[in-house]
C-alpha cells in the first residue's frame, strides 16, 4: 500500500507553529449569506523530500465548491 511508506516518513515531520483564523467571506457585494473561510499558515520542520511531488500537486487544482472565489488555495513555500 503506497500510502504506508508515506505514513511511516511522516513521523519525522513536526509542526513548529500555526495561526488560523476563520473569516467571513462574501460571495458578491451586498450578499447577506456569509461563507466561513480559513486563513493563515502552519509551519513545519523534517524531511519533505517524500512529499515533493504530492504536496507540489496539491497547488495546482482549487478544490472545493467555491474555487472560482478562491477557496481552496494552498501556497507551499520552501523556508531555510
């Protein structure tokens, strides 16, 4: 199962800080229906080198109902 190997690897890598927030969002101006958006970061220290390609994918697509708004945004940035 390809998903194991990863799981194993995954023990190396620790959350080092976070801040999240939840915000409202309004589809168009005026509209009284607020959608709940997350906001912020996690950061994250070990070995991502398994991860690569995975985590590269995952910020291509938008996913999500909402995407043409831009819910569903991930940014991986490399920091040293």
């Amino acid at each position: 199962m390809p998903g194991a190997k990863l799981t194993g690897k995954a023990k190396s890598v620790r959350l080092v800080q976070k801040l999240v927030r939840c915000k409202k969002a309004f589809l168009a101006s005026g509209s009284k229906s607020p959608l709940l958006r997350l906001d912020g970061y996690v950061k994250y220290e070990g070995d991502f080198s398994p991860f690569a390609e995975p985590l590269d994918a995952m910020q291509k697509p938008h996913i999500g109902g909402t995407t043409s708004f831009g819910f569903g945004k991930i940014k991986i940035e490399n920091a040293i």
